[in-house]
C-alpha cells in the first residue's frame, strides 16, 4: 500500500467521487493556512471561506485520508464527560456551556450536510450506548437523567427493548440519544471538502507540512512543492501529529481503532439486526461499536493493535467481538479490515492550544471525531477571525507533553490488557 493512499476499507470501496486537490506548487500568501484535511481542517477552512477569509488547508494525502475518513461514522452528540462532569471540572457557567455545545455537535452535522447537499448516506435515527453488565446501568440512568434535565431527548432502554432494536441480547440495557445518527465518512470528507473549495478554499493534497517557522508577524508553511504565508495557522492533525511543532505530537496518545465489515446481509438477517437501523457503542472501557452500511454490511469495530495493517490475523479481537454480539451470523465472510489513528487526551477533552500568537492547535477526541471535530472546526474559524478565546466554549488549555511519552506503548499494552479481563469479569456477572 502507498503510505498515503487509502486504506483497503468499506468506505474507500464506496466513497462518492473525489474532489480535485492539486499538490501545492509555488508559494503563495493567505490570510489564513491549515494543516490537516479531516473533519476539524475542512470545517474550519469551509467557514472561514464563508466568511471571505483567504484559507488553505494543506493535506499530507487526501481529504479524509487520516482517522476521518476511516472512523465508524456515528454521529455522537457530547463529550467523553458527562454533563454534570464538566460542571464539576470546569464550573457551573464554563460546564453548562460546555455541555449545550457538546449537545448540539451533531445539529452542526445534519445542518452543514442539508446546506451543501453532501451525498454521504446520512441517517438520523438516533444513537444508542449499551451497557455492557447489569450493575451498570446506573451508567445510562445517570445520563439520561443528566441530559434530560437539560431538554435533551434522551430515552432510558431495558434489555427487551435493546435487543428488540440491535437484535443481540447482550446487553441488560442501555439509553438512546435522538440526537445522534450515522453517516459515510470518507464521503462526508469530500462533501466538506467539495463545499470549501466552492466557498473559496484552496485545498492542495498530497502537500504535507513540513516547516512551520515565523515569517515576520505571521507564519511561513513550507511543503515539498512550496510554501504559504499566513498571519493565522492551524494545526489540525489529531491522531496523525506528527514533529512540525515541538511538543505537540507528545500531548496526545494516538491508539489504533480497527474495523471489520461483512458482505451485505441477506434480507432475513438484515430484518433481525439492527431494526432500528441506529449506530450503536457500549460502555466497555474496550469498547465495541457497530452499524449497518448503507449497502446492509455489518461494520464492527473496536481497539486495535498498535500499526496500520490490513492483515486479517491481527483482527481477531474485532471478529471475536462480531461473534460475540451475533453468535447465529456463524462464519460470516468479511469484505473489508482497515484501522485508523484516534488521539486520546489524559483529561478524555479535546485539547485547544494557543501554541504562539497567530498559531493555534485543536485535536483530542477521544473516539468522538465526526460531530466534535466538525464542531470544533468551526468553532476554530471564529478564533482564527478575532472571536477572544472567553467567548469560545472550549477553554484553551496550555499544550503539555505527557511524561514519559516514549515509554506509552509498552504501558498501554498493559493498561488494554488490564481492561478487557475487567470487562469480561463485569459482562460475566462477576
């Protein structure tokens, strides 16, 4: 595989048409640059382009060529943390307003795909989180509870009812969030993507950033075909950051999140699992996350081994996983395997760095990319256009390396193993 191509996965194999982003040749001025063509890059650069301001956004590949257009592609409204979490972290004024932003991310979704007519397969019936052992359900109480409290549509589930909608039982329960839905991610990537370039945008693939220095009171991008020279830069790279600002690729840990779809289902199965046709993850701490395709494939996924590979043997945690929620699909023939890179914050937040005057970062979603990142990319554009970081709902936070980051691998190793013997001991009653 070219080290920038795309990977063999379900959504390449039936992706919309690819929008034209030439490598960058030359250099060139802009009011703004961004580095990084996911769904936090091609928000903010098509914002900022609506806005009249003269953005680039700079891509190592192609638009949606890192986690973003290798997610599961459900649409998750809120964070990692609760609601009444992030009162507690942040403060009754700064919490609340976190968790109203973090409740309609996903309207940012829904609203950007109706406006621009993005062809990406987009659903809206809801997401649900089961729960993985009965002495959890205070888990989906809490929030529904929490939520519910704050005027969202939230709906506590019991076990007939999940498995009446999922068709496994294994789950005692769980909630559904009707805000939330699912789409085609690659697709989605080169909807946005198609949208900016049409508002203005110059979006160069195969262009990746490698010299980040101050150019007077602005910023110099260099790539191997150029360079751009801007007054505002940002930084958008998630789990693929790499070494062009010092630091920043140790403030995050990028863990691997793998995939498995079959072949489309025969209709008598496709009536059985998944009715609902909602996305649905669970509260594992390793969790599993599945849904249907718009083609009737079964997408299951999970945590991954740490490297890119499409090898079928280092999917076995994943297809035991399919077996495990669908025990009667038997052997069931898999068309696709493919992993991406998601970034996790020791804090479970996405981080805003104010990394020098004119040069921000935004990455760390901890799993929950499609709504977030589209979010927070837009919320980015209003920075990179004047708004004061206090009236942004997410406070910046200084960028801090992780200590001992070198040695993460080996303790994640150990940390993963720790929990899959932790969820099978609650799944088991124990």
């Amino acid at each position: 595989m070219n080290h920038m191509s795309l990977p063999n996965s379900l959504w390449a194999a039936t992706v919309a048409p690819a929008v034209d982003t030439p490598a960058l040749e030359g250099e060139r001025k802009a009011d703004a640059v961004i580095v990084g063509a996911g769904f936090t890059g091609l928000s903010a650069a098509l914002h900022l382009a609506e806005a009249g301001t003269d953005v680039v956004l700079l891509e190592a590949g192609e638009p949606g060529w890192g986690a973003s257009g290798r997610t599961g592609g459900q649409i998750i409204p809120g964070f990692k943390l609760d609601p009444d979490e992030l009162v507690a972290t942040y403060g009754a004024d700064r919490g609340e307003r976190l968790a109203m932003f973090g409740g309609g991310v996903a309207d940012t979704v829904f609203e950007l795909i109706e406006r621009h007519g993005i062809d990406c397969h987009a659903t809206r019936p809801g997401w649900i989180q089961g729960v993985h052992a009965a002495r959890r359900m205070d888990l989906a109480e809490r929030r529904v509870e929490q939520w519910t409290r704050r005027g969202f549509q939230v709906d506590l589930i019991d076990a007939a009812q999940i498995a009446e909608l999922t068709g496994t039982d294994r789950y005692p329960g769980g909630w559904i969030d009707r805000r939330g839905g699912m789409l085609q991610p690659l697709s989605y990537s080169r909807g946005l993507a198609r949208a900016a370039i049409r508002a203005g945008a110059a979006i160069h693939g195969h262009s990746p950033a490698t010299g980040l220095t101050r150019a007077g009171k602005g910023w110099r991008v260099e790539t191997p075909g150029g360079a751009v020279i801007a007054d505002q830069v940002l930084l958008a790279t998630n789990g693929y950051t790499d070494g062009l600002w010092p630091g920043l690729k140790q403030s995050i840990i990028p863990v691997f999140s793998y995939q498995v779809a079959t072949k489309p289902l025969g209709d008598n199965m496709r009536q059985s699992i998944l009715a609902g046709g909602m996305p649905v993850s669970d509260t594992r701490r390793l969790l599993n996350y599945f849904r249907l395709d718009h083609t009737g494939r079964l997408v299951v996924g999970g945590r991954g081994r740490p490297r890119e590979t499409e090898e079928p043997a280092f999917y076995r945690n994943i297809v035991e996983g399919l077996n495990w929620l669908y025990p009667r699909l038997g052997e069931v023939e898999l068309d696709h395997y493919w992993g991406g890179q998601v970034a996790i914050t020791l804090n479970h937040m996405p981080h805003l760095n104010e990394l020098a005057p004119g040069l921000h970062a935004m990455i760390g979603y901890n799993g929950r990319g499609v709504a977030m990142a589209t979010a927070c990319g837009k919320m980015m554009a209003e920075r990179m256009r004047g708004t004061p970081l206090a009236d942004l709902p997410l406070p910046a936070t200084p960028m801090k390396p992780i200590p001992f980051h070198g040695l993460r691998q080996p303790a994640l190793a150990a940390a993963v193993s720790w929990k899959r013997l932790q969820d099978k001991w609650e799944s088991r009653g124990g």
